[in-house]
C-alpha cells in the first residue's frame, strides 16, 4: 500500500481527490494539507511515498513548493491543479504526473478514472523509491529563511566533496571523456544537446540533478533523441566512444581508471554534496582525479552552484571548460556560479554547446 499526502487549499477538492485515490486498490490518503508549509510539516510527520500538489495555493504556489521539494527532498509527487497550461512545464521542475482538474462539466468518475490511470502508471517508480526511502536520516540543521525560495523549509548542511572524495589531480591526463553538469531546467536542454550529437564521440558522462526513479526513463528519453547510445550509469560500467551515462537518480557518479587506461564507473552511496546527490562537484572531481586536463566539462542550466568547485579544479589542471549563457538558461545560478570561480574558457548559447562538444572531439577546442 503507497501512502499519499493530497495538498491542495479546496476543502472541497481535498475532499474529491482523497476519496478518489481511497478507491484505488494499493494507496491511501494517510493526510491532508491545505498549503505548502502545511505539507512541509505533513511530510515530515507522516513521510508519504507520494504526494500531490495543487498549482494556485495561498502563501506559495505549487510550482515553488514543488521545486522546494524536489531540492531539500526529493519524492514522487502528481500535480493535480486546474491550471492545464503548467502541465509542460511542472515535469521539469520534478513532478513524474500532471491530472487537469475537471473542467467543462466533467463526471467526478471520469476525474477519478483519470487519477487511477496515472497513480497506477507510478507504481513502478514507487515501488523503486520506497526500496530506497530514507528511514530517519534526516541532515537538517536549521529553519533560516531563504530569499531564494520564500519559504522557511529547513536547509540541509552542505557538505563539501572533500568529505566525500579526496582531491587527488591526475598527474598524467588519460583518454579524453566530457563530462555534462545540470540542474533545474536541464531535462529539456540535454534533450536539445543530445539530439544534435554524433557517434564516435568520447565518452559523456552526466549528473542531472534528478529524483531517484526517474532517472531510468530519462536516460531512455535521451537515448532516443540521439545517436548516442545513452544507459542510466551502472557500477562497474566501462566507458565507451558513441557512449553516455546518466547518473542514477540516488547516488553520485564517478571514475575509476584502470590498468588499461579505460575508465569505469563507480557509483557512491554516500552523503548529498553541495546539497545534491548525485553531485556535479563530485562527477567533475572524479573527473580530475582521473581524466585531468584532457577533459571537457560543461557546465548547464540549473539553481544554486553544485559543480563550481570541481569544473574550477579541472580548468586549474588544463580542461576545457564551457558554461551556457544566461540567456538560454532557464535559471542562471550553477552556469554564473562557474564563470565567478573563474573556471570557464568558453561561453555559449545552448544551441551552440552540441556543436562545442563535437569541435573538442575534433581537436578545434581545447
């Protein structure tokens, strides 16, 4: 039985959507919120497997919560809301389903069917992430305010990579492999980059931050818009030319070089880094600890500065750094954050970081 946690400031449509999701076999309503910093105190006392969340809420509105959510905690939740034209838009901000509230004289059953299809289509990434569900491992340390975001969640202490991951700079540079960091923003913009990749390029690796669960599928989407073959990164992985790998949604990606000089992946299951995991500042390290200055990173759309520190020691070893522009960006925060270091050669607009990345393979970047 999955739990749910229904947030939405309608008593009335609480009422509707609660009723709806009891009638469907393996989930309950175990709570109800009628805004977002009373899901906040909900999800903490109850720990749903999913929630869902209304768009037009009083005190913050869905869209902020939800991005809240998916940075200080990330679980499956369903946007349930009226407002049809966010429904685009709520599945790069982390929601893995979107249901229109009715419209136009629709049945309730007609809702509730609609409800059931989407519930039941998630129950196979919430069978994987309550596999995973942290049990009272809580790192939060304090309940300051955050201009960012206007609300008063609490915030996770941020711990450094050198608590995770030793900085250890490769003193001989291996085999080329580029290395792509995002966050907020960056489904849709990895989408575009990789539909205009080509084979034979080295190896990418990725760290999109990204709920477990929903990483699989991502990797997937990618695969089919390139003619990269891309995998959701597995331990042990060795890399490969023509090959991508997405970090899983729940663990940090990194490399490990063998006798060979190929390179394999390890995947760590440790503690969030600069408030992520997986962590761009842990992928970028690893990269340096490995691949030195024949390396590319790119630096992508994405809130807060997750990467800087690792895409700065890799410019310091010779790699070649890139960052997206800020107007192509849907939010400027770990590109600018990367440009402050002073950790970037190049700057570019995202249509133009494919045509980057092959012009590094062909040694006319560096």
């Amino acid at each position: 039985m999955y739990s749910v946690l229904v947030i939405d400031d309608s008593p009335s449509m609480r009422r509707v959507i609660t009723d709806l999701i009891n009638q469907i076999d393996e989930f309950e309503v175990i709570a109800t919120a009628t805004d977002a910093y009373d899901a906040r105190e909900k999800i903490k006392e109850y720990e749903p497997d999913l929630v869902t969340i209304d768009i037009n809420m009083p005190k913050m509105d869905g869209v902020t919560f939800l991005r809240n959510l998916m940075r200080l905690h990330p679980m499956p939740a369903v946007v349930i809301s009226g407002e049809s034209v966010r429904g685009n838009n709520i599945f790069d901000d982390g929601a893995v389903g979107f249901v229109p509230k009715p419209e136009g004289g629709e049945s309730i059953q007609s809702f509730g069917e609609r409800i059931k299809d989407t519930l039941l289509n998630l129950t196979f990434l919430l069978k994987r992430y309550t596999l995973k569900k942290p049990k009272g491992t809580k790192t939060l340390v304090s309940k300051k305010p955050n201009s960012l975001n206007s609300g008063n969640f609490e915030v996770e202490r941020k711990v450094h990579p050198d608590e995770v991951l030793p900085k250890k700079p490769a003193i001989i540079s291996g085999s080329r492999v580029i290395g792509i960091g995002s966050s907020t923003g960056g489904v849709e913009s990895l989408l575009r980059v990789f539909s205009n990749l080509i084979s034979g390029l080295p190896p990418i690796i990725i760290t999109q931050h990204i709920p477990y669960g929903f990483s699989s599928s991502f990797a997937q989407r990618l695969n089919q818009s390139s003619e990269l073959t891309v995998y959701e990164a597995e331990d042990g992985m060795i890399l490969e030319r023509s090959h991508a790998y997405l970090a899983p949604g729940n663990k940090h990606l990194t490399l490990e070089k063998q006798r060979d000089n190929t390179y394999k992946i390890v995947l760590l299951d440790t503690l969030k880094v600069s408030r992520h995991k997986p962590s761009v500042d842990i992928m970028f390290r690893s990269m340096n600890n490995t691949v030195g200055g024949s390396a590319m990173a790119v630096m992508m759309t994405g809130m807060g500065d997750d990467g800087s520190i690792g895409i700065k020691e890799l410019y310091d070893s010779g790699a070649y750094t890139v960052a997206q522009n800020e107007e192509s960006c849907v939010v400027f925060g770990m590109p600018a954050k990367a440009i402050e270091a002073g950790a970037i050669k190049d700057i570019c607009h995202l249509n133009d970081i494919a045509r980057y990345i092959i012009e590094f393979a062909n040694n006319k970047r560096r």
